[in-house]
C-alpha cells in the first residue's frame, strides 16, 4: 500500500530523493526536466537534461543521461498534446527495484517535480489516496540538503 505522495529514489539519474505525487490518471510517468538535448553517444540516441529534484528549489540541480526510448505525444493536464522524450529507467520505492518509462517535461508551475503514473505501480501497489508516505516516511525525516537561501 503507498500513499498518494512518496519518495522516490531514480538512482541511475544520480537522484537520490525526490517527492513524487502517485497519478493513476495518468497512464506515463513524468519527470520535471528541463535544457534537454539529444545527441548520439556509441551509436544511441541520447538525452541529457537537467533536474531540479526538490520542490521550491531552484538551487539542487542533476545533470542526468539517458538512452532514449523514443518521442512520444502526450496529453498534459491542460488537455494539450505535447510530444516529449521517453526514457526507460529504474525507480526505486521501499527497496524495490524496477523499471518505468519515464517522459521529460518542464513542471515547474506543477507542485510535484515527479508524477508516478499507473503503469509504473500496476500490479506492484494499492494506492490509498488519503495516505501520504506510507512507504518512504523514512525519507522525510532524514536529513537532506537544505536548499541554498
């Protein structure tokens, strides 16, 4: 059972929390990104982009690489179709370990940097929408970089 907020680790992105908002509407997870480029690195195509892990925090930036999975057209929640990149990476919620496919998008007028869409928790959790940090309670009561003032 989670909550219908959590922390999340995306470890091969170099993030080592950030608060993700469980979405079942949506069926993609979605990671705040922005300056994404795309370039060819041993014949794959690339995307290398930087992230803001902490809410109301412009300071903490990761610069993360990724194999691109593809380009795809989204619906955001404006009801607008976007086309965005998609990469495949592993999450990580309560020490499990899996892969989701992950879109890149600015969120910075969103109040999660991450959404966690329903394929990502399909089959793995039950979401309780009155809960908050179930799994990662932990988390938020560890000590973190406290953002620059």
């Amino acid at each position: 059972m989670i909550g219908w907020r959590e922390w999340l680790d995306l470890p091969a992105l170099g993030i080592a929390e950030i608060k993700a908002k469980i979405d079942t509407g949506a069926r993609t997870s979605a990671l705040h990104a922005f300056h994404v480029k795309s370039f060819k690195k041993d014949g794959k195509e690339m995307i290398r982009f930087q992230v803001h892990p902490y809410q109301k925090d412009s300071h903490n930036t990761v610069t993360a690489e990724a194999e691109l999975l593809e380009w795809r057209h989204v619906t955001n929640s404006g009801g607008h179709q976007q086309l965005r990149p998609v990469i495949l990476t592993p999450v990580e919620l309560a020490g499990q370990l899996w892969n989701i496919e992950l879109t890149l998008t600015n969120r910075d007028v969103m109040g999660f940097r991450m959404l966690l869409g329903r394929e990502a928790v399909r089959q793995r959790f039950l979401v309780d929408p009155g809960g908050s940090f179930l799994l990662s309670e932990a988390k938020t009561t560890k000590s973190r970089k406290q953002p620059h003032p």
